[in-house]
C-alpha cells in the first residue's frame, strides 16, 4: 500500500518498456514498484527532476545504478505515474521527449510526444511524401477534416497542440503516419471519423464514456485517473495481486486495460440482460470475462451464490478458465462456476439421478431409431431421409413438438419445402416413431435433454445456485440452450450477459433471444473497434460473407462492415498452387522466412478444415526438421512449449496467432463435401456455416494471414 494516502499508477507505455528489459532488471524494477509504494519519500530511490525535460513534472527514480523510471508528479493531489523505465540515458531521452496532460475536454490523461510538436512534422514533403503547399493556386487542397471546426475536434480528444495539423491533413495516408503521435484516445475518433462514422454517432459515444457535462480541471489527476477513458491507458494500483499478474507478464496488457467502450459495459448494474455483440477481435470474450470477475467481486462474502460461465465447446471453457485465473484473485474464482454448456447439463442430470443416456449425431443406437422411423415414410411423398431429420432438427425439437395437433400449428419459417396440412399428417408418424424408439433404447438427445433439465428444475421447485450467467460465443447456442439458461437464473437486475456475433456461426444454431424467455429490449451493445487484425485481414475476412444476411442473435439483421481495425499490414497472402507438392513446398518457403527473420516457431499455426487434410503438411514440415505441436480439440495451448502450431479450424476458434496458415482451401474441402442439403434453404444455412468457419479461421492472425489451395480453389476464395 502507498503510505501517506498518495496513490501509484501505472500506464500501459510502462509495462511496454518493462518487457523489453532484461528478467534480471525487471526483478528489480518489482523490487523498486514495493519500495516506492512503501515510502515515495525515501532518499534511497533519489526522486529527482530532470532538468531538460518539456514538462516540469516529470521526475526521475533510480532502480540501481544504470537504470531510471520515468514518474510525473502533479503539481497537486496525491498521484504518482510511472511512465516509463530504460536504462539511464535512453530513459532520460524519453523524458526530454513526452510530457503528461489531461485534455480540457474529455478530461483524459494523454502522453504527448513534445518533440514532434515543436519540429512541425506533420507535412513535411520528407516524411509523408506529399506536398500540400505546392498545389495550383488554382485548385484548392481538399484536407481530410475540412468540414471540422477546431472545436469539433477538440470535443473529440485531439490535443490542443495537434489540432492545426490535424486539419492540414489531406488523406488516410497522412493520418495513418500520425498514429503512433497522437495519443491512442484521439487518433481512434479520427480514424472512424475519416472512415465515415458520423460526427454526431462518434461524440455520443464519446459523451456516454466521459459524461457530456464534465467540469476539468486540467491539473487534478487525481480525478482524472478515475475516469474510465484515463483507465484505458494507466492502471491506478490498489491490489498487490493484480499488480503482481501484471508484472509476471507486461505485454498481456488485456488483464487491466479495457477500452472505455469495453469498461462501460462491464463495470455497472443492469436491469435485466444484456447482449454484446462485435466481429471477430473486437474483445467480446474480454469483455465476458472481466463481466465474471466484476459481477463475482459484487457478491456478498456470505452469499451461497455463484457466476456460471458457460460457453458451447469444452476448448473454449478451458481457455477462458485458463485466462480467468489471469485477472481473479482464487478467492473470486472460487465465485466463478465456467463450463460447457454440454457439459453443465450432464452434471445437472447426474446429479438428479436422470435414466437416459445422452449421444449426438453418428450415434449407431440414434442411426438405428430413425432407420426403424424410416420404414413408415409415406412413399407417395418424394421427401428424402435427410429432410425428416432435418426437419426433426429445425421444426419439431426446438418447438417441443409431441403430438401431431402441435405440429399442425407448427412455424417452419426457414424451410424450403412447403408442406400442407394433409402431408403433415402423414409425415407425422416418422417423428412419433423416432421419438419412442429414442425412449425404447433409453436415449435422449442434447436439444430434449435440454427440455428435461428445464422440467426437473420446475417440477422440483429448485433454487439454483447462481446469481448470474455470463455467456460467451452465443452465436453457437440453439433456442433450447438459451431457454434452459432463462430458467438457471431467476429475471433480475444483472441476471444474463450475453457475447456472440452471428457472423461466426459455425454451427446450424439460430437462437431468437426473445422467444427464448431473454429481453435484452435497450440493452444490445456492439463493439467496433478490431483490436487483434490489420485491417487488410479484416477486410479480407469480412469479404467471405458477402452478400450473406446474418442475424443479431434476437431474429434482426447484422451489419458486419460497421467495424474496423485501427493499425494496417501487408495484404494476405492468397496463392492457388496447381498440385499438393507445389503448395506444400511454398508453404514450406514462407515459414522458412519467417523463421528466418526470427518469428518464434510457436507463433505461427497451420489450420486446415479437417484432420484428414492436415496430416501431409505436417509430414512436410517435420520432414524439413521443424517441430510441430498440435492444439488439442479439447486440451489448452501450453505456450511454454514450441513448435509451429497445428489446427483444426474449428478448435483455432478463440486463440490467436502472429502468423497463419490456412492449407488446402480447396474445392470439395472448404466447403466440406459431406456440407450438402436437398432442401435449397438449409443448404443456404449449411454454406453459410462453412463460410463463417473461414471467415473465424481468417481472424486468427494478427501480423499477416496466408491462404493457400492446390488445384480447383474453393469458391470461397477462387
């Protein structure tokens, strides 16, 4: 704890330039945070301030002999920042360099690089190879922000000292050259506004954050170190543990530093369910998981409660427990119940003594049900097999259909094959078959099981035992799912929060929220800043859906071209090979490169569609002498051991890479041969579902994205 009631924060540019020191030195920079913390009066760390410095607050602390931090100290109030840590001249350069200020408007503490504000840069014909004061007198330099007054962007965050050359600006080029000048707070309303969002749509959200009424002091930073846009860039110390976590691993910078659009949604009380959406990268599962955490700390030290966490895969139930353990204390973890939706089921139905057994799809007992179901298919219908199981699927199980009076009024909105009243009639009977050959064999499955657990819990009166449920990759979910969950926690302030977007649908489950018992009426949030792609991967991976219409989770229609990411790479690298041997060898060249440049061997995964398909190429690597680690479908990543990353597309959903392969995007492969339907709509669902999983296999890389095909390519691509 910081004595004399003076308090320590931290901002992200130090934990950057804490991980590039030695593991020697970061130990003693730990040592130095304690002792700091401990006495920030004590002579031993020669608080002292540096006398070429722009800024007169800016104050020097020595580590040991060679090395210095970098801390401002206000003029008043009680805070002190740690801004940066170097060896002892490199960090005396970086403080004759920044200063440290809180913008007059949105009342944010940014860091502004001095020097380049006094040196002019900003369109100089050197650094951005245009020269905007050499135009023809007679035509006029159209600037990027010329419909914007000096105040306008003010309102927006831009400093002071940037706004005239911000307005000089004649094109994204321009812009993108001032990204790592101006502070991140006021480089990413210019970025949006530049790419088209509304002036007015960018301040509102701006207001929502920082309060559109807000009195600044510019010299309390005390205050302004509470304020959630300030949170997003300095972390303001008060747990020993978290500040621990955070040193144990600096770059993980997600663990303290949320986006104010992110805090806003995790860090208050709702009245009653909530759903976020975003596309792929936007932090949905970071937002779910600090959700948890808040939601855990609310509880009462006495309360039997607890936070169900639940998500579709067991994969990704492991990874978000893995990464919860991150950011809790285990006294709040032990607040935090996270499994499989699947798997919470069959733990429900033990409990309760449940006498069916629960099996998928491919199970020989469940082939053998509707072989029997089969023998009464009307002959004078030309319906084939794979329509009654479709239509089992996506009519009569998810609207708990038992009789045939209720499949008459049934809803088959989506179905491409129109039946009349008559022909219901006599399909009828196949499903009554089906459903007791399945109570015959004593079978169930998942959907029905799922209508069982809701019955128990009704029927018995059971209080369970959580106060909320936090849901992540919704998308994957079906209307059972969600209908069971409606019934695990009583409808109250803070009961759902729900992530999902539905472009990342790999799984024939369309879920209507609303139908399912959750009102999130007022209270849908997306996301749309890309904080894992450059935005050429974006684009790219967006552009696999076109012209596809996607759902928001409660049955209306999602954009996916409403989001954006803020930093730019190379273009994916997209190649058609005419044979197998020929892409395994250019494969082959590219990760050489790679490896060559010094890219670490785990940083980099090949991801195919099937583990068929993937086998060769993993021979061809570990024929040319490089390691390879598979990613387990239902194990954790272990990122302490090397070797180039194996995967499947669907368990590479929910990780990231700096570099990805995706192999053999091929005709016949992606989409899967076996993807096929006779009935027109659902074949429509079934591509879409490959189309997604591309797409999420896309967004995976953040540096750059390879794809590669041999001989006929997938249309997807081709």
């Amino acid at each position: 704890m910081m004595a004399d009631s003076q308090q320590l924060a931290i901002s992200d540019t130090f934990f950057t330039a804490f991980a590039a020191l030695p593991k020697q030195q970061q130990k003693k920079v730990n040592e130095f945070i304690h002792k700091f913390r401990a006495n920030s009066k004590s002579s031993g760390l020669h608080l002292e301030k540096i006398i070429e410095s722009r800024s007169k607050n800016l104050r020097s602390a020595r580590v040991d002999q060679t090395y210095r931090a970098i801390i401002f100290q206000p003029d008043k109030g009680s805070s002190f920042i740690l801004l940066w840590v170097d060896h002892h001249d490199k960090a005396y350069e970086w403080a004759k360099r920044y200063s440290c200020q809180i913008h007059p408007s949105t009342g944010v503490i940014q860091i502004i690089d001095t020097t380049y504000v006094e040196k002019n840069e900003v369109i100089s014909k050197k650094a951005l190879k245009v020269d905007a004061f050499e135009a023809s007198p007679t035509v006029p330099v159209l600037t990027l922000f010329r419909d914007y007054s000096n105040q306008q962007l003010l309102e927006l965050g831009v400093p002071e000292v940037f706004i005239d050359r911000v307005l000089q600006l004649t094109d994204d080029v321009q812009l993108e050259m001032m990204e790592k000048v101006l502070p991140a707070d006021a480089y990413e309303p210019l970025y949006l506004l530049a790419a088209g969002t509304p002036y007015d749509e960018l301040l509102a959200d701006l207001n929502e954050v920082h309060g559109s009424d807000i009195e600044v002091d510019t010299e309390d930073f005390d205050a302004a170190l509470h304020r959630a846009g300030s949170k997003s860039r300095f972390m303001l110390v008060e747990d020993d543990i978290e500040l621990e976590q955070m040193l144990n691993a600096p770059l993980e910078k997600w663990r303290v530093f949320l986006h104010p659009s992110q805090r806003k949604l995790v860090n208050r009380n709702w009245n009653g369910p909530v759903r976020v959406s975003g596309g792929a990268g936007t932090g949905k599962t970071v937002v779910a998981m600090h959700r948890a955490r808040w939601l855990a700390e609310q509880l009462s030290t006495d309360s039997n409660k607890k936070i169900l966490f639940t998500t579709f895969t067991k994969n990704l139930a492991a990874d978000i427990e893995h990464n919860l353990n991150k950011i809790c204390t285990p006294e709040v973890m032990k607040r935090i119940e996270v499994v499989n939706i699947d798997r919470w089921i069959y733990g429900f139905l033990k409990r309760h003594k449940y006498s069916y057994n629960v099996v998928y799809d491919y199970n020989n007992k469940r082939e053998a049900c509707w072989k029997t179901a089969m023998n009464l298919k009307p002959t004078e219908l030309s319906l084939t097999d794979n329509f009654y199981q479709e239509e089992w699927r996506l009519v009569v199980q998810p609207q708990n259909i038992f009789d045939m009076k209720s499949y008459f009024k049934a809803k088959r909105v989506g179905r491409g094959t129109s039946l009349t009243r008559p022909q219901r009639a006599k399909i009828w009977p196949v499903f009554e078959e089906y459903r007791n050959q399945l109570n015959f064999h004593n079978i169930k499955e998942m959907p029905d099981a799922m209508v069982d657990v809701v019955q128990i819990i009704e029927q018995k009166s059971i209080n369970m035992p959580y106060a909320s449920v936090v849901v992540d990759e919704a998308q994957d979910m079906g209307m059972q799912a969600f209908k069971l969950l409606r019934k695990v926690v009583p409808e109250q302030a803070n009961d759902m929060f729900i992530v999902g977007d539905g472009h990342q649908r790999i799984y024939s489950r369309k879920v209507v929220l609303g139908q399912c018992g959750v009102n999130i009426r007022g209270r849908g949030r997306k996301l749309k800043i890309n904080y894992r792609t450059t935005e050429e991967t974006r684009r790219f991976a967006v552009s696999i859906l076109n012209g596809v219409t996607v759902d928001n989770l409660d049955g209306e229609d999602d954009r996916n071209d409403d989001y954006l990411s803020l930093f730019h790479g190379d273009d994916p690298f997209i190649k058609c090979f005419d044979s197998q041997d020929e892409e395994r060898t250019g494969i082959h060249k590219e990760i050489k490169t790679l490896l060559d440049e010094g890219v670490p061997q785990k940083d980099i995964c090949l991801v195919a569609r099937t583990d068929y398909v993937r086998q060769p190429y993993i021979d061809m690597l570990e024929n040319n002498g490089l390691s390879t680690y598979l990613v387990q479908r239902n194990g954790i990543e272990d990122r302490n051991v090397d070797g180039i990353r194996i995967a499947s597309m669907h368990r590479v959903k929910g990780l990231e890479f700096q570099f990805v392969f995706i192999v053999a995007v091929n005709d016949g492969v992606v989409p899967y041969y076996r993807s096929v339907s006779e009935d027109p709509v659902e074949q429509r669902e079934l591509e879409f579902n490959e189309r997604a999983l591309l797409h999420v296999a896309a967004t995976r890389a953040v540096k750059r994205l390879y794809v590669s095909s041999s001989g006929k390519p997938s249309k997807f691509i081709g």
